[in-house]
C-alpha cells in the first residue's frame, strides 16, 4: 500500500500543520511510514502553502507525491495548481465554500466540506485544518482516526486541546454522514459543471 | 628580509617564546617595539598570563601571536577577529587580545572589525599600521595615505585612506586609542588600561616598515620615521575621531579617543535570555516533550 | 563516553532533516554553534538559537561565512564542540578554513544542505553537486571525510558520527546533506543518552611542559589542549612542526602533510561505511549516495522485477572512497552504475577505482529535484548487456 497526497490552501490556513498532523499519525500511532515534503522558494510565496505526503506499511523510497491518489484543496489557486497531479479516479477532497471546481475535476471523486463555516460555528476559524484532517480520515480511510487523534493531541499546545478535538470530531461526521447519504462509489458528491464556466 | 635580536631583555623575556627569536623582522621594524609596550602592559597589570590568548591573523604584524608564550594563534589572513570571537565565547574567562596588521584588520578583515565593534565583542584589538602591505612586499592597503608609492601603486595611490579610529567608533568600540612607535611609554599605558576595559576596544599603533613604506616613499629609516612621528604627532585625548584623519604629511593625531562602557555582547546575551539560559541544562523530564510546536 | 541526556531529547519524532541535524548536533555534544542563513540549511541554526541556550550553549550569526567557519575553531580551542552549516555559495566561502581546520587538526564539523547551483543556483531545490568541493575545495593537500544521509533520521544518528570521527580523527568532517532530505520530514527516533556513544576528545595527556601540540602516537593523530589550560598553545596555519611552531622546509611539509594523509588512509576499512545488498551474484552493481539512493533503491527493484540481478552500494562515508571495495567489486561484476544530482562528480572516482575493470556508467542530473526511477532503470539495462 502507497499513498500520495497532498494538501494545498493559502498561508494561515494550517495546511502544513494538517500535513503533519497525518503524517505522524502514519509514522509514529500506526507504525506506517510517511514522507513529508513541502514547497519551499518563491511559488510558496505569495501566500500559497502546500504540503505533500507519500504514506505507506514500507519504508518510502522515492520521497516526492507525483501522482496524487488524494487532493485535499483548500483555495481555488491550490485547485487549479495541484488538480492536474490527480492520478485517473483519484480523491480530490475540497474546502467547498471557497474551491469551485471545473470540468478538471470531472474523472475524480470529489468531496465537499464547509470547512470554514464549521470552525466558525466551532468559535475558532483557525481550527478548519484539523476539521479537515477528521474528514480526510473520515472520507479516505487512509488514516485511522484513533491515530489521527494522538497526533493532533501531540500537535496542538494544551489550551486548544479541546477545540482540537471537538474540531476533528466534526469533520470526522461530516465525513462519515456524507458517505452514508452519498452514491456509490466512483459517482461525485459534489456538482461537476460539465463545461468549463470561465 | 633579514633578521634581528629583539631588543627587549628581563622580565619582558619570559612572555616571549625564546626558542623563536631570532624572529623575522627587519632591523629598524617598528612591530617590535610595540611588543615591548605590550609585554611590559601585560606585566604590570598582573593578568593572569594562563587565561591570556592572542590571535593574530597574517602579515609581519601577524607573527606576533606566534612570538608571545601565550596561548597563540596564527589563523588566516584578515579573520582574527572571527576566530577570537570564538574563543571569547567557548570560554568567557580568556582574556582574548587580536593582534594584527592594516591590511589584515581592515581590508580583507573589515567587515569583521566592523562588526566585531558593533557587537561589543569583549576583545582587545591592536592593530599595526604600517601603512602598507609588508608581508607581501609593499602594495597598497586601505590605510595607505593618499598618493604614497607601492609596488601596486607605481604612480601614487588615487584613493584615500582608512581613518580606523573613526570607523570602530562609529561601530560601537568601546575604547578607541592611537600611538605611534614612538610613544613607547603612552602605549604602555594605553594598553594596560585597555586590557583592564571590557567590550571591544581598539588601538592603532603607527610603525615603521622601513623595508617598504619608508623606502618607496623616500622616508628614510626606522630613525628618521620616529623623528618625523615626534614631529608630526599631536596628543588630543578625547578627540571625536572624526577629527583625527592621517592626512599624509599632515598632523598625526595620537591619544585615547574614546573611552565609553557598554554593556559587552555576553553580559546582554545573558541579561536578555533570562531563564531562557540554563547554566545547568535542564533536566530530561522537562525536554522529553512530544510537542512538535515548534517543530512545524 | 556516553552523551548527556540534558541536551538529548529522546523520543519519538515527526521532524525534518535539518530539525534531526540540529538534534544531532546537541546529542553529540555541541552546544556552540556559528553561521550564517542561507537556505535551505537555515533551519538547523534556527533550530539550534533556540535549543542551544537552554543547554548553555549558544548560536551566533556571523557576518558571513568566512567569519562562521574560523569562528567555530575559536570555539573549539577553547575547548568547545562546535560546528557551521551553510549550502552552495556559503561553502564556496569557507573554504579557506576548511583548509586550516585541516592543518591545525581541528575537530569540527562543517554542514552543507546542498542545493542546485552553480552560484545563487536553485536555492530551494536539492542537488549533489558539492562533492568535489567537499573533498578538493581548499587549496593544497589534505583530506577531509564526507558523510551522506538520505533521511532525517539519518541526519539525526550521522551528525552524531560526524562528531564522533572529527574527534577521532581530528579532521574537519563534512556532512553533505542536500535541500531534499533537509526539508524532508519523517519519524526521526532519538535514542536515550545512555545509547548514544561519543568519542571524547583526545584532550592531552602529559603535562605542560612535557606536553607537544602536535605530537601523534600511534594512530597518527595528536593530542590537543585548550587554551587557558596553561599549555602555551601555538596554532597556526602555517606548516608546522611537533611543537605547532613554523617550519618552513620540504622535510617538515612531507612529515606533516604525510601524517595528514596517513592518519586517514590507514582508518580506510573503519571508515568504508555502506549499505550492501545483493552484491553477491550481481551483473550490475547500482553505487549511490545520499538522497539518490532512495530513487536507486526503487529502480533497483524494477530491475528485479525484470528479473535482472542488481546489487545495492550505497556509500554513506564517501570521502574517504571505499577504494578496496570498489576495486573487489568491479572485478566481478559487468558494470558500476552511479547516478548522482551533478553532471558527473563522485562517478569520476568510480571509474579511476574500477580501473577498467567493468563498465562504469554514470547517470547525471544537473539536480533540481531527484532522477527519476526509469533514468536509473535505462542506465542498469544497458549494463546488463
Ligand atoms: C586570502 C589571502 N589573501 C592574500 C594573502 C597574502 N597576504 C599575506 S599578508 C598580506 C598583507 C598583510 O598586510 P598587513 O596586514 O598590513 O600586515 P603587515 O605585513 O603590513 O604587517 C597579504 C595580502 C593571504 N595570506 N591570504
Ligand atoms: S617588511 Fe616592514 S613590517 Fe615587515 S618586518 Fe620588515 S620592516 Fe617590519
Ligand atoms: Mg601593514
């Protein structure tokens, strides 16, 4: 088993952090392997941020995600830049109040969250990346949640435990509740345009 | 070049390495006769000569560090003062003494002096103005005065020279003096009041090199350069230092500019770091943290 | 001797490389560092201004990497550990003091998180293309040892050797991350202290007095003091004879240099450090270092898919090079492969020790990011031939 991901939004949403939080939980709660890399140099200016992992049971070898089974987009320009890695039939798992797909996404399985709005709802704007993280596990499996939780108790200081928690706990429903009313799979959660809308 | 006897006898004798004299400088060489002053500073103010080291880097004034039985170190051209400050920080209870040229401090050594300044490195700094590059055989430095001849300047240098004492004081020294040769006694003085100050503190010494500075000029020997130092120099104690420019042939300002405290780079380092500064490293308990704030 | 656990953080951890080599470096005992930022090495110093403090150490930034890398031998014979890091053009500067770290026997340790160059280059992006410098960079004759990690782990537990053989050796050792495994983050476990060996210094034995700086035993390597011990050290970077005073003749440049160079050569087999596999009954033999054997390790396995035979050679000392080795190994197989992130570097000392042996066929990649697995693959397919 070899996973690429990544995640990609803008700077202060805690896309690292979310990146981090995953790979440990792989690495170090699930005695997996995960590589963590991330863009560093003038494309990470400008306020972009994105973090790639390569997760796996065997040691990583080739340490870059080049073909993506899972995009986690948090901004429409990390959208537009990383859609195109998605391997054919791929996860692309979006921050769905700010990323408005296209036809790119239309050979993926794609799935929405409020992510935003939820953390907000949670008092806290600043905790959508660990919303995400609960529905990536959630969605994706590749994770497993009991891992995901340690890492985030590991990740995050002590006053902001809870909110942590509470915030992976509501993606993490979110997640599984869509799953449960959604289609079969291989079919979209979310509305693809057929045609280009620019 | 040939060799002499330097003419220092006891108790001076015991800080220098007498399994080193002859050493290789020129007859009349003006380097020498600052040693003196130093050993004799060295001496009366009884500083404890184990926990005294000298670096120099390289140039006949270069050697100086290898002539001293202190703990000596010769390093590279212009990085002395990098290499004392090293050695300062390892162990704060040396006395550290850089010991070098013109052209090694303040040419390809600048910056370091610059910023060595500006930090208040706690070291003391003497420097050997020649005006000249010796070692090499008598190019420009950035201390060559106006006009005067060197191998690389054939037809006068065009550019003008360095006023140090200007420039470490508007770095931050906190001790900023000027001798010539000639001043033996001032210099001695000078320099063990500067041994005693904490911070960086800078002192220039006029000398002689009658192999090449005085030759190319037309200056005569070591004897007719300390003629023309008596002549020329003016003792202005506490003179702002910008008033103290080597115009060539002019007025030859000497004296102790500047005298000043400031707090030295350790004494704020420990000031401002607080608790954050352990003397004791902590113990494991309280490292073993799995957060990994910090670490993303 | 056993590291002190007070600068030890044991445990578990999700790190990248430079953050591992920051960890080393503390676990090894160094607790006085100086640099200047340069990506992608910064993390490591920034790591270490805010660590070394709490263990009484301390970090200072330097006016460039001239200054960096003279003043960590300051701290040293004032009876410090200590080390710099730096990439590309900050390494290019210290050149000079690699040189006096080498004949003043200094033990240090110099860190280059390689990155694309030449100059500015591709200050983001990994490259291996410091190699040559890394062992050939000063003027003049000595040598140097060079360590490779691939991953942060390894920048954890290899920085950690890096001390352990300049103390050793008394060399500046050169510990030639690149800006993938730098920036790359993975578990990095960092063991108890009591698990972590540190050579100590060979601190002098004899009195002063009795005492010479540079006087080597039988290993060739001497002993040192520290300044205010009250040994009267002299030090300098000229060629020097047993009492570290200046010497300046043929006789005492062949004494000196000579033990410079036998010092390491005779440690040749301790210092052969690989990872071997499938060496046995291999037609091709893949030679890689660094961040490059990870993609070599999967083209390898491509080729065995295809059911050719390929053995694994990674070097993680390349300097010295593991001369014996290579030249045993290149009389039994069909071809040497080694690919690199330069146009052609460490393979150059590949082919001079295969000596014609075998096919030696280099695969270059101007760096930027990392071959790709089916590059390696072609190059071992026409060794099979
Ligand atoms: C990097 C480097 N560049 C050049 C030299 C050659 N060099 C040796 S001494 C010297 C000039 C020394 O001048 P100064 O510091 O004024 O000392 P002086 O000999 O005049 O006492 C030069 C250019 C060197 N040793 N290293
Ligand atoms: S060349 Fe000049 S500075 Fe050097 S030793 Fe001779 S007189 Fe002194
Ligand atoms: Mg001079």
């Amino acid at each position: 088993m070899l996973k690429e991901l990544r995640i990609a939004g803008f700077g202060g949403q805690g896309v690292i952090l979310a990146a981090h939080i995953l790979g440990r939980a792989v690495s170090i709660h699930e005695g997996g392997y995960a590589t963590m890399t991330q863009n560093y140099g003038p494309e990470a200016r400008g306020g972009a941020a994105s973090a790639a992992l390569v997760v796996s049971d065997q040691p990583v070898l080739y340490p870059y995600a080049v073909s993506l089974d899972v995009l986690v987009a948090m901004s429409s320009e990390a959208y537009t830049r990383f859609v195109p890695e998605v391997r054919e039939g791929g996860m692309l798992l979006v921050e769905e109040d700010l990323v408005p797909l296209d036809q790119k996404a239309q050979h993926l399985r794609v799935y929405g969250i409020p992510a935003t709005r939820l953390a907000e709802e949670l008092g806290k704007k600043m905790v959508l990346n660990v919303i995400m993280v609960g529905f990536f596990c959630a969605i994706t499996g590749i994770v497993v949640r009991d891992a995901a939780m340690k890492s985030v108790k590991d990740a995050v200081p002590a006053r902001f435990l809870d909110l942590n928690l509470k915030a992976f706990e509501r993606g993490y429903e979110y997640g599984v509740e869509l799953l449960a009313k959604g289609p079969a799979k291989g079919e979209q959660q979310m509305a693809v345009p057929q045609e280009a809308e620019v | 070049m040939s060799t002499t006897e330097l003419h220092v006898h006891n108790p001076v004798e015991d800080l220098l390495r007498q399994d080193r004299v002859p050493t290789i400088w020129c007859p009349g060489c003006g380097i020498g006769t600052t040693v003196n002053s130093f050993a004799h500073a060295l001496l009366g103010q009884q500083i404890n000569l184990q926990k005294t080291a000298i670096v120099s880097g390289i140039g006949c004034s270069g050697r100086v560090s290898g002539y001293m039985n202190l703990d000596s170190f010769h390093t590279t051209h212009g990085r002395a003062i990098p290499f004392a400050t090293g050695l300062k920080l390892a162990n704060p209870e040396l006395t550290v003494i850089v010991y070098s040229g013109d052209g090694d401090l303040t040419s390809i050594g600048g910056n370091h002096l610059i910023h060595a300044a500006r930090r208040n490195m706690d070291i003391m700094v003497v420097c050997v103005n020649n005006m000249i590059y010796a070692m090499t055989g008598g190019q420009a430095a950035a201390t060559t005065p106006g006009a005067s001849n060197s191998t690389t300047t054939p037809y006068g240098a065009f550019e003008p020279e360095l006023n140090m004492a200007q420039l470490v004081d508007a770095a931050g020294a906190c001790f900023v003096a000027r001798w010539t040769a000639f001043h033996v006694m001032q210099l001695e003085r000078t320099m063990a009041k500067a041994l005693k100050k904490k911070g960086f503190r800078f002192i220039e010494i006029l000398s002689p090199c009658p192999t090449y500075y005085q030759r190319k000029n037309n200056m005569g020997d070591a004897l007719a350069a300390m003629v023309d130092y008596k002549k020329r120099s003016k003792i202005k104690n506490g003179c702002p230092t910008w008033e103290t420019a080597l115009e060539p042939g002019g007025e030859i300002v000497v004296g102790e500019f500047v005298d000043r405290e400031r707090e030295d780079y350790l004494t704020r380092m420990r000031r401002q770091l607080g608790s954050h500064y352990s003397e004791f490293p902590p113990q494991p308990e309280e490292q073993e943290s799995e957060g990994c704030e910090k670490e993303c | 001797m056993k590291a002190d656990q007070r600068c030890v953080m044991t445990g578990t951890h999700f790190i990248n490389g430079d953050a591992a080599c920051c960890e080393g470096a503390l676990s090894a005992g160094a607790r006085f560092a100086a640099g200047y930022p340069i990506t992608p090495s910064t993390e490591i110093v920034e790591r270490f201004a805010a660590r070394a403090p709490q263990v009484g150490g301390l970090f200072i930034q330097m006016e460039d990497e001239l200054a960096s890398s003279i003043a960590i031998q300051g701290m040293v014979w004032g009876g410090q550990k200590s080390f710099t890091v730096t990439s590309g053009p900050g390494y290019s500067l210290m050149m000079e003091h690699i040189g006096l770290a080498a004949i003043s026997e200094t033990p240090c340790v110099f860190v280059d998180v390689q990155r694309g160059g030449p100059s500015t280059g591709l200050p983001t992006l990994p490259a291996q293309g410091d190699m040559m410098q890394a062992r050939f960079g000063s003027h003049g004759d000595y040598v140097t040892i060079a360590i490779c990690p691939n991953s942060p782990q390894e920048c954890y537990d290899l920085t950690v050797k890096c001390f352990n053989l300049a103390e050793k050796f008394r060399v500046p050792v050169m510990f030639m991350m690149d800006e993938c495994v730098g920036h790359m983050t993975e578990k990095v476990v960092i063991p108890p202290a009591e698990e972590i060996d540190l050579y100590p210094r060979r601190h002098a034995s004899k009195p002063p007095g009795e005492f010479q700086l540079f006087e080597a035993g039988e290993e060739l390597v001497p002993e040192m003091a520290h300044a205010g011990e009250g040994y009267k050290l002299y030090v300098t970077g000229l060629t020097h004879d047993k009492r570290g005073y200046p010497a300046l003749n043929p006789a005492a440049q062949r004494e000196l240099v000579g033990r410079l160079f036998e010092k390491i050569r005779r440690a040749q087999d301790e210092l052969t450090m690989v990872e071997a596999e499938g060496l046995e009954d291999a037609d091709v033999v893949v030679v890689s270092y660094g961040i490059t054997s990870r993609v070599a390790q999967k083209a390898i396995q491509a080729a065995r898919d295809k059911g050719l035979k390929v053995g694994k050679l990674r070097l993680i000392c390349v300097w010295p090079f593991p001369e014996k080795l290579i030249r045993e190994l290149a009389g039994k197989v069909k071809a040497l492969v080694m690919p690199e992130l330069n146009m052609g570097q460490v393979v150059l000392e590949l082919e001079r020790c295969a000596g014609g042996q075998c096919k030696v066929i280099g695969v270059p990649h101007p760096g930027g990011t990392v071959h790709k697995p089916v590059e390696i693959l072609e190059a071992i397919e026409r060794g099979a031939r």
